[in-house]
C-alpha cells in the first residue's frame, strides 16, 4: 500500500477558494507556506468503511496517484505531492489557471479551424504521450480539458481528472464501464476489453462537438444515447456543418469507428492532414473552414447550466446531510465525514454502466 506524506495539510500550505468539485470532493486554491506559491489542491474524500456507499476507496486514490506520478507532459496537469488523513487524501497539483477550453473558445466572436487544430494538437500531443506510457485516460471531455491562462498568447492545454486513467499492464485485460454517456466508446458499453483507442473515440466525439456545437450521439436520456453509440447513428447534418472541411469530417470518421483496432491512434491523428497539412490546398481550406460558432456556443451554455443544475443538487443534498448530522448533536469531523457523504446519485442515469458516471452528461 502506498504511503502518503502524514502531515497535516494545512501546516504546510494555506487553503484559499474553492476552484471547482468533483464527485468525491472539491479543489481549492493553496499557497505553499514555505515559498509562497500557489497550486491547487484536490481534497479527496474516502470511505468510511469497506461497506460504505459513499466517499473513494483508498485503492482508487492510489491508482489515481500512480498514474499522475508516471507522467510528466507539458499538457497534462502535474502532481507536485500528497497527503492523507483519516478522512480524505489531498492531491497537490499544478494551478491551472485558464479554465476550460470550452468556455475560453465560446467567448470568441469566430474561430476557424487553423486555429481550433493548434489545441487539438495539443490534446493529442498529451493524449499520445500517455498512450505511450500505456496510460488511458477514459474520461476525456470538455471539463477536463482546461487552459494554463488564458490571457498568455498561446496558452498549454492541460489535462485533468485522472480518477478513471488506468495504467495497462501487459498480457492483463481490463474492463470498465465507467465514463460520461455522451464521450463513451462502444466498447465501455458493451463491457468489453479495453485499450488506449477508448480515448480515442472520445476526441473524436469532443472533435465533432467543438466543430458543429453538436453531440454525435445525445439522445433524449442518457440509455438513448448509449443505444446511439451502440448502433453507432451519427451523421453530418449539412446545416450544422456547413462550414466545415472535408479533411476534418474524415478526421472525425476516422476517430468514431466501432473497432478498436481500426480507429486512429493519437499518434495518427498527429500525421493526419486535417492537424498537419500536406500542401498549400489543404493550409487553404483549413483557414477558409470555421466553427459554427454559433452552435458552439449555445452547447457550451447548455452544458454550463446544466453543470451548475448538478452542482445545487449536490449542494442541497449536502445541506439536508448537514442538518441530519447538527440533529445527531455532530463534532466538528463528523461534519467533515458529513460532507465527504456528498455523492451524486439523483443525477445518475439507471443506465447499462455498472460505475459512477459523471453528472454532465
Ligand atoms: P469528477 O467527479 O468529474 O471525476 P473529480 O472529483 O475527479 O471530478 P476534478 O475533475 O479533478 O475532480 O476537478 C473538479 C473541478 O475542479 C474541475 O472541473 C476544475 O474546474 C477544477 N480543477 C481541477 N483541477 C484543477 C487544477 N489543477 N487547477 C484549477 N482547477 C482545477
């Protein structure tokens, strides 16, 4: 079992606001008391107890922290260090200062596909850097592609939340049906073993959303929208993708094929003309193609309003925890224990996946 540093936190390093949530607790701004510099800190909450329905098992933190040790890439957020207590793990990690991609490219006025490829690379230069450290990520989305800072010239992607990334190790199979509905590959829904190329399908699923402002599968629930990916219904509405180029439907074509063995690898799409031209024709189309931003941009405000519908959720259920704790006359921790109970479960479809499924879907 790995042993994280024991000491207390906040000795070491000042808890400023909170930065954003996740499932299984929050990541709050902190300031390293011996430096002064800031990082961000990810307050992850465990089990109670092995039977325990609520909070992470100490395996999955583990797994979490394995994996983050193994990479070092300028577009995957770095791990500086961790520290456990009784009740909850504390990633320390770098400030990723940008916010997410997503809302930094809806505030634009236009954006044309030149210009959406130099973050695409990005993604895939961090995404292929993992692969080859037989690292699969496979929660790859919007919000958990995010900016350095969003005001330098050329702001770094950086990649976040490796709480379902799996470090393969050869000759062992491995199955999940973890993920977020609308970014899962077939092969998570159907329960079969799995590689790097589930990643894959998800950048081709962020891919055709970031160019047309439409989900390929969405369905009206979350089961349809599975049944969608299964049966792999998606097209390229002429309406919505009306200004894009042929080079970046065959990009995406080739991203959201059913067998594993036959979609484009990150290394791949590297050398695809769509990300790196072959001639001056194709320089000239991908300048003259845009997003459809407009679409983009009422996507991105559908899949704000409904992070932020989750997170009330969240925070009611929290609040009525809160009160059922102060009836049971709670010391100061059992309040803590109280709000690591936090789960997301109304906003869980009953769907085929067996695991946790994230809330924006
Ligand atoms: P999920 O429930 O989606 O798996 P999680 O509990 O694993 O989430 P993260 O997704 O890692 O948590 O982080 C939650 C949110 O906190 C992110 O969506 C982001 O807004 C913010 N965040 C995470 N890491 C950082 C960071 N290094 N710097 C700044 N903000 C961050």
């Amino acid at each position: 079992m790995a042993v994280f540093k024991l000491d207390n936190v906040e000795d070491l390093y000042e808890i400023g606001s909170v930065l954003g949530s996740g499932h299984f607790g929050q990541v709050c701004e902190v300031r390293e008391r011996a430096t002064g510099v800031l990082w961000a800190g990810k307050f992850l909450k465990l089990k109670k107890s092995a039977g325990s329905r609520l909070g992470l098992e100490r395996k999955n933190v583990e797994k979490e922290v394995e994996v983050l040790q193994g990479l070092q890439h300028q577009n995957i957020m770095a791990l500086k260090d961790v520290f456990e207590s009784r009740a909850e793990v504390v990633l320390i990690v770098e400030l990723i200062k940008g916010g997410e991609l997503f809302d930094f490219i809806a505030e634009k006025e236009n954006l044309t596909e030149t210009e959406a490829i130099e973050f695409m690379k990005q993604i895939l230069k961090g995404v292929s850097y993992m692969h080859q450290k037989n690292v699969a990520h496979f929660d790859l989305k919007p919000e958990n592609i995010m900016l350095s800072d969003k005001h330098a010239p050329n702001p770094d992607i950086k990649i976040i939340d490796f709480g379902m990334a799996y470090r393969f190790i050869q000759g062992e199979e491995y199955k999940s049906s973890g993920g977020t509905p609308q970014y899962i590959a077939p092969e998570i829904i159907n329960y079969e073993p799995l590689g790097t190329a589930a990643d894959m399908w998800s950048i081709g699923v962020i891919t055709y959303i970031l160019l047309s402002g439409l989900s390929p599968f969405q369905g009206e629930t979350d089961e349809e929208t599975l049944r969608n990916i299964v049966a792999m219904k998606y097209e390229f509405e002429p309406h919505h993708f009306s200004q894009t180029s042929n080079m970046a439907k065959d990009f995406i074509q080739k991203l959201l094929v059913k067998d594993q063995s036959e979609r484009m690898t990150a290394e791949e799409c590297l050398i695809h003309p769509w990300i790196k031209p072959l001639n001056r024709t194709q320089i000239a189309k991908r300048n003259r193609s845009s997003i459809n931003m407009k679409n983009f941009k009422k996507f991105n405000a559908r899949r704000k309003w409904k992070m932020s519908f989750n997170m009330v959720s969240a925070c009611n259920r929290f609040s009525r925890l809160q009160l059922l704790c102060k009836a049971r006359g709670p010391e100061q921790q059992e309040l803590r224990d109280c709000e690591s109970d936090q789960e997301d479960t109304s906003t869980k479809p009953a769907s085929l996946l067996r695991r946790r499924l994230s809330s924006s879907s």
